[in-house]
C-alpha cells in the first residue's frame, strides 16, 4: 500500500471518530508504521501535525453543529 493510500485510510479513519478517543498508536497501525514514522509523514503531506489536525477538525464540526 503506497503513502497516499495509507494516508486516505487514515483520514477516514479520523473523520469517522472525530466524536471519540482517538489513539495515536491505532491511527499509525492503520497506515502500517510507527507512530514516529507516521508523525512524520502525515506532517510531510498534510502541512500540519496530526494533532493540529484532529483539533481543527473537531473545532470544524463543533461549529457547524452550533449552526445548526
């Protein structure tokens, strides 16, 4: 499985439990790697640290639904 795929696996993953605990280590098993590998990737590829993106994420969702 190439980056890209790993990297879409992931994401889904996260999206999906935004609403939850979201462990690290589960989200660095789904793309195959270490936890320090995968930081470093997701980094590379996203522009930000996985957890910049998870708390972005949730703020995103946490407004749309006091929108609603």
């Amino acid at each position: 499985m190439e980056w890209v795929q790993r990297m879409t696996a992931t994401v889904d993953y996260i999206e999906g439990h935004l609403a939850d605990d979201i462990m690290y280590d589960e989200v660095a098993k789904i793309a195959c790697c270490s936890m320090h590998q995968f930081g470093r990737v997701f980094s590379y590829i996203v522009g930000i640290s996985l957890a910049e993106y998870i708390r972005r994420r949730r703020l995103t969702l946490g407004i749309r639904i006091t929108e609603q």
